[in-house]
C-alpha cells in the first residue's frame, strides 16, 4: 500500500478527504457565481436589430439614413431608439418597451424592429 511516493494508507485518503472537500467548495462557488452570472444575463440586452428607411422619400436625400434599432432583453423589455434624417435636421426618439409593448405609439418601423428582435430571440 506504500507506492510510489511511499505514503501510507492513512495519509491517501485524508488527501483524497482534503481534495473532496477543496472540490466541494469550488463546486459551491460556482454555483453562486453562474447564478449571478443568469440574473445579470436576463437583465442585458439580448437581441439588437435595426431597420432602416427612408423617411422623406420625396425630399431627394435617399439613401435610407432613418433607422429605427430595438434592444431588449429576453422578457422583452429595453428601448427602442429612432432616428429621423432629413437635409436640414436629424430627430432622434427613445421609447421605452416592457414586455414587447411601447406605451408610446410605434411606428411601422420600429414595430417591425421589434419583432424582429423578438423573432431572433427564438432562433
């Protein structure tokens, strides 16, 4: 029972006994850690998507510079920003979403955004 390190029986196995534990206790840390980790993850945004257009086709500047970008998480909760271009201006609007709803009303573009979203979410 010696072997190659000429260790005893006894002292085997209060190391096997001490790696038990150590590996017990790193067990339990992770644990909490990837709880953590989950909470943080359904907080963040999961799914980004932009639609752009056209928002003053008939003004000659073209292009598609307008977007409309949703970001949310998998509740369906985040905000969706949009972005008028014409020559002259640029407006910009930020409307908050819970639970894949606006309490904003939301234009074409930006429902089509948000499906979008929620659509990549079920990949």
């Amino acid at each position: 029972m010696l072997g190659k390190n000429s260790k005893n029986l006894e002292s085997s196995i209060i190391e096997i006994y001490r790696n038990v534990k150590e590996n017990a206790k790193f067990q339990n840390e992770m644990e909490r850690y990837l709880v953590s980790v989950e909470k943080r993850l359904k907080r963040s945004s999961q799914s980004i998507e932009t639609i752009r257009f056209d928002a003053f086709s008939g003004n000659g500047s073209g292009g598609k510079q307008s977007f409309a970008t949703a970001c949310v998480n998998e509740k369906g909760d985040g905000v969706i920003i949009s972005s008028l271009n014409a020559r002259e201006r640029v407006s910009v609007f930020s409307k908050p979403v819970k639970d894949w709803q606006s309490l904003q009303e939301l234009s074409p573009e930006e429902k089509e955004a948000l499906s979008k979203a929620k659509a990549s979410l079920l990949l």
